[in-house]
C-alpha cells in the first residue's frame, strides 16, 4: 500500500510550528580487546547513544547556481524542471510522454514506514521531512559557453524535438554568467567553446563569484543558494606543502595568482567564503587540503565527488553483492564508450585520469571488508577505460566483465552491457544533490551530554549514495556499498521524526 504523508506520534517526537524535534537512541557497538585469563580476545559491548534531532520546518525559497549551466547535466535538468512544473507532455515515436522525475532519489522512490493488516506501508523518500519542491527552484548559473539554454538544449540532442519545441521560449532567454576558464586543467579542445570567460588574477575570479553569487540573490529574493559544479572534468591539481595544504598557505597562493589553484577550487573558495553549500559533481580533486580546512572552520557545507549515475553505481552494487556472497572478485575491467563534450573532455589523458581514479576506488571498502576472501593487500585486477566516439552522443555505452573464484577453485564471469542516456540519469542526481544539500542546513542535533545542537559536519559524507568518490571527514571510513549508503541517508532521516532505522528483520511475522 502506498500513502502519501504520514506523522508521527511518539513520546520521542514533538511537531511545533517551527521545528520537528525528536530523540533518538542510537544503538551500536564498541569494540575492545582485552586480556582475559591471559589470552586476548575481541569483546563487542552493544551500547546506546541518546541523541536529540531539531529539523527546520520552514522550507525557504532555494536559488541553485550550476556551474556549467550550459553543458548537457545544465540544460537538460533545466528542460525536466521547467517541465514538470508547467506539465508539459510530448509526443514521441512511441506515445504520449509526460514530464516526470524518475532517476530522482527525493521525487521518485519511496521508503517503508510500517505495516497495516500483513501489507507492507510504503510512502515516499520526500515525505520524511520537509523539503524544498524542484518546481519551486530558481536556476541561474555561469559557463565558458555563452549560448542560450534553448539553444545549449538542442546543442546536446539529449531531449525529443517536440519537447524542445516547446521548451524553446522557457529558456532561449536564460543565458549564463561568465565563467573562470584555465585551458591548463580541461582539454585543448574546450578552447572553441570558451567565448564567455571571466578576466584578471584568480583572487579578482574569486571576488566575481562572490558578486555574481550575491547579485543572483538579491535579484531573485532567494532564501538560500547552493552552488553545484557540473562543468568539465578537470585534471588532478597537485597538493604540494606550502601551496593548497592548509587554508593559510591556499590563500597565499591565491594573492600570488600560482597556476596551480584550479577553476572548480576557485568556485569553491567563494563559496565557502559566503556559507552557501557547494557540490563537485566531476572527478577532479577540487577539494585541496586547504579548501576543506577553510570549510570545516567556517562551518560551510561541501560535498562531491563526482556523479554516480550508470556503471560505477551498478558496480557499488554488484560487487557489494558478489562479495557479500561469498564470491571473490578477482577481475573486473569497465569499457565505456560516449559521444558528449563530456566524452571529448575526457579524451585528453589527464582529464582521464581523475574520471579512471574516481571510478577505480569504489570496490575498495566492499574488498576490505572480506578478509576470508582476500589477503592483506590483495585487491582484484580492476581496469576502467573510456573512449571518444561522436556517433553515440550522450547515449553512452559501458560493458563490465566480472570474473570472480567460486566454489573448489571454479570460476564465474558476468558480462554486463549498459546503455546510459548520460544526461538524463545525471541530472535527478544534481536535483537531489541540492535538495538534500539544503535540507542538511535545517537540521541540527545533539549528543547526550552536549550542551548546545550543531550542524551535521560540514564535509556532508551524508551524500555519499550519489557520488562515485564521497567526500568524508577526516579520519572517516570511506563506504562506497550503494544499499549502505542510501540506508544511511534514510536512516538518519529516519531518526529526526523518531522513527527507528528500517532493518528489515520483520520479527512481527516470524
């Protein structure tokens, strides 16, 4: 059964027109290892933390700025918004298609909240907690390209022509900022399309960022901004003692105008500067030492890296599985080919590079985690390669082979061919990376003994489900599993209406 809202009535929970406050026991373990009659041995002590949740019940009007808002994530997210909130239907070769949000965490999947009569209640994953509605935003953003969404719509071929004939007067009026442009980081052949480009030393980019980041709130009398990096793949920037390590010495870098200090790091020093939420949605390693060191003192939100929309999310969860299993992963290779400027970004080796780190690290913590299987230090084959074909457009192809050991020193081999409409799966992530951006800046919690509530860590790891390489706090463990992170994501939602963690034992029926 499917129901569309619920509240919750508890002794742990209290609705006031303000806040949803609830207190929650946290249960979980520690470990020791003690010496016992003069053997050593593991012991687990199950242990309960009270925390106490304060959610913001006030949804604000959200302003989101992509960088990038030209390129293909842009303008076809930009198309799905526009709509669905004007309801708009088009008509392809196969019926008549109505806007929606599929692909979307927030807007299209549902979570158990119970059972009534033996049929399980399901209600959707929005209807936890307040939360700002995608037709409601008010875009705006920058791009080295200074063509007009209309036009960048068609420029992509993601969209069906009906539906782009009736978008075109939405959006051949919205036209994007200039944007900071260093050939230095992408590939030689963006060059063409950069006619829209910011000028001076990087700290005056900076300080336009900020400006254009202020002018776009006041003009449209937004609440709150988030700022979201969907632009070109950059390369890996070096970290280097002195130079980006701390916050102090990355300022200084930015007052000598060093080469080294990359566009997306730039978008994010003004960012943080100014307290709005920002989100890399490529590969590249935007969040030097020093970036997330200033962010962590100024208590500002960051988040990345890198979508997870097609191969890499079928592999967080195929080798979860496999591994799980009992079965050892001992070879995977990933081939993907694509025809988008994503695809001829990506053909310069060293913008490769940081999409083949990013993809290569997400089996690591389901590897660990098996120590029957695999050996200190042993880790499986794991190849990624991505080629440059126009043909395809954003219709991307990827074909994964897993080969893995199996029972008496058998062998298993899946073949997975996975045909990714690019844009279209990537952008219900970039809607649901801001949503829930947003929604981390309402809530606040406490540990039993703390005396005032604080923010969730500002280095958001809560986001994790919807990026290939989550960014953590220091010292945090990486989890790249995809159940275990969007469990966690529901979970902690879960906990700030006193709802206990679904788990799934059922026992009332056993």
């Amino acid at each position: 059964m499917f129901i569309q809202s619920f509240r919750v009535e508890s002794p742990n929970v209290k609705y006031s027109e303000e806040s949803i406050d609830s207190i929650y026991d946290y249960q979980t373990t520690e470990l020791v290892h003690e010496n016992a009659n003069g053997k050593y041995e593991w012991v687990v002590k199950p242990k309960a933390v009270r925390y106490e949740f304060k959610t913001e019940r006030r949804v604000p009007k959200l302003g989101v700025m992509l960088v990038g808002w030209g390129g293909n994530n842009g303008s076809t997210l930009m198309a799905g918004v526009i709509a669905n909130r004007e309801g708009i239907s088009w008509v392809t070769k196969d019926k008549v298609q109505q806007a929606n949000y599929f692909g979307s965490l927030t807007q299209a999947s549902t979570c158990r909240i119970g059972s009534f009569n033996g049929e399980e209640i399901h209600a959707p994953f929005k209807s936890l907690l307040p939360m700002v509605d995608p037709n409601d935003i008010v875009f705006g953003g920058w791009d080295i390209n200074n063509m007009n969404l209309a036009d960048a719509m068609a420029r992509a071929k993601v969209l069906d022509i009906d539906l782009q004939k009736q978008l075109r007067p939405y959006m051949q009026g919205m036209i994007p900022l200039p944007g900071i442009y260093d050939p230095d980081f992408i590939a030689a052949n963006q060059g063409e399309r950069a006619n829209n480009v910011i000028k001076g030393s990087k700290k005056e980019q900076v300080q336009k960022i900020i400006q254009d980041i202020r002018d776009f709130k006041s003009k449209t009398k937004v609440d709150q901004v988030v700022v979201l990096w969907t632009a070109n793949t950059e390369r890996y920037s070096d970290v280097i003692v002195g130079l980006n390590d701390t916050k102090e010495t990355l300022f200084a870098s930015l007052e000598r105008n060093e080469s080294e200090i990359s566009p997306s790091t730039l978008y994010g020093l003004a960012c943080v500067q100014e307290n709005v939420p920002f989100i890399n949605g490529s590969p590249q390693n935007t969040f030097v030492p020093g970036l997330i060191d200033l962010a962590i003192t100024k208590n500002s939100i960051i988040a990345g890296d890198d979508f997870k929309s097609g191969q890499t999310k079928m592999k967080s969860v195929l080798v979860d599985f496999l591994v799980g299993a009992g079965l050892k992963p001992t070879s995977i290779v990933s081939y993907n080919h694509l025809g988008n400027n994503d695809g001829m970004n990506l053909s310069a080796p060293q913008t490769f590079r940081s999409k083949e780190i990013s993809k290569s690290n997400v089996v690591d913590d389901m590897v660990a985690s098996n120590a029957i299987l695999y050996e200190p230090g042993e880790h499986p084959d794991h190849v990624v390669v991505i080629k440059y074909v126009p043909y395809v457009g954003d219709s991307k192809r990827a074909m994964d082979e897993y080969t893995s050991e199996i029972f008496m020193g058998g062998k298993n081999t899946l073949v997975i061919h996975n045909t990714c409409e690019d844009s279209l799966l990537a952008a219900p992530l970039i809607l649901d990376l801001v949503l829930l951006a947003e929604l981390c800046t309402r809530i606040q919690l406490k540990k039993e003994g703390e005396g005032k509530f604080h923010s969730f860590h500002p280095v958001a790891s809560i986001l994790s489900y919807l990026t290939k390489a989550p960014l953590v706090p220091p010292g945090t463990p990486v989890v790249n599993a995809l159940a275990k992170q969007r469990a966690m994501l529901e979970n902690i939602m879960r906990a700030c209406v006193g709802l206990a963690p679904e788990n799934n034992m059922t026992l009332e029926y056993k």
